[in-house]
C-alpha cells in the first residue's frame, strides 16, 4: 500500500519504478510469455539440480570412505567456491554452444557444494560409539553405511538440499543471461533493455515463486 501511494503522489515515471497494481497488471496480461518461459528455466534448473544430487553424493561418498580422499577432494571443492559462476558461465557456453546442456551444467555447479558438504560432514559425523558396536558385530562396510550412516547422514543431506533448491532458478536464471533463445533470464534482459520495468519486477515475482516452491518441496519431502 505504501508503495503503490509513494507512487502516485511522487509521481514517479512509471519506467522508473511502476506501483504494485501494474506489476499485477502485467503478471496477468502476459502470463503465457511467463509460462511459456518459466518452463524452460524450471526443466533447465530441475535437470540442473539433479545433475548436482548425483554427482554430490558420490563425492561425499568418496570424502567418506577414507581420510586421504578426504584431504584431497575437500580442498578442492572449497576452492571451486571461490571462483564466481558469473565468470565460469561464459566458458561454458563457449565450449558448449547455448543449448540446454550449458544451463544444466551452470546450475549443477551452483547446487553441488551445499549438498556434496552437507552429506559429507553428516556422514563423517556419525556416533562413533554407534559405528564400534556395528564393527564388533561384524557389519560389513555396506551395512553400516545402510543401516547407520545413511540414516544419520539424511538431516545434513536435506540440510544441502534446502539450500540449493533456493539456488537452482537463480542459476538457470545466470546462465540464460549469458545467452539463450528462452527463459526467464533472457526475458528478464529483454524486459530491461527495453525499460518495460513492470515486466521486469513481475519476472523477479516469478523468480522467486519457483524458487519458493522448489524449496517447499524439498521442505515436504524432508
């Protein structure tokens, strides 16, 4: 409400900063090019997403099965947090052209780290007393990953999972920036290129909707 009457008395260009009834306007008058967009960006974040479930979950499993993998793989990945996906996409595009494997692979970059740390320090954090009972009871390797470790490590992993889900549009989004025919991002460059700012506020509303559903998701399946 304030927002829409700081508007109207202001008198602010409407280019500039639309009140919230256009935004709603706009949301209504073009929801088949938000449809027909967001679509694309979800197979692009959901592809994206489950790329990086399981390529972290090996590498978890990896850190997990001994100390040595642990000190080398482990490094590695804090330092691949360090370099920004902003610089890392256009690479990819290059090497890759701009079709949906580009996408897929930019947001499983994104998503990856939160879940691969997650279930790994739940893994490397199960009782220890838990685990020497099993080892005297002559578990094998496989049932104390089955019947201790894994249970144990599903809080952490659903842990990593929220916070990629909250990630995954945005970095479908990042990599459409970055060259795209369809998408959100790429109709949120239109949008601003073309100063139609209530299409571009309405784009972010639908930005972040996807993405809360995704992480309710996720909330419902923990």
């Amino acid at each position: 409400v304030l927002w829409e009457v700081s508007v109207h008395m202001s008198r602010i260009e409407a280019w500039l900063l639309p009140p919230p009834t256009a935004i709603v306007n706009e949301l209504i008058a073009s929801y088949p090019l938000f449809i027909s967009h967001g679509y694309q960006t979800v197979i692009e974040a959901i592809c994206g997403f489950l790329l990086a479930i399981v390529v972290a979950v090996m590498s978890a499993f990896l850190i997990d099965v001994s100390v040595t993998l642990r000190k080398m793989i482990y490094p590695l990945l804090v330092l691949s947090q360090t370099i920004p996906i902003i610089a890392v996409a256009p690479l990819i595009g290059i090497w890759l052209g701009l079709g949906l494997l580009p996408k897929v692979l930019v947001v499983a970059l994104v998503c990856f780290f939160p879940i691969a740390i997650a279930l790994a320090d739940g893994l490397v954090k199960t009782d220890r007393d838990m685990l020497n009972v099993m080892r005297t009871m002559g578990a094998s390797r496989m049932q104390i990953y089955r019947m201790l470790k894994l249970p144990a490590a599903l809080p952490y992993f659903f842990s990593g999972l929220r916070i990629a889900s909250s990630y995954c549009i945005m970095g479908a989004v990042i990599a459409e920036w970055l060259g795209a025919e369809k998408g959100l991002g790429i109709l949120l460059t239109r949008a601003s290129k073309s100063f139609l700012t209530d299409r571009v506020f309405a784009t972010i509303f639908v930005i972040s909707f996807l993405s809360m559903i995704l992480y309710g998701l996720i909330e419902w399946l923990a």
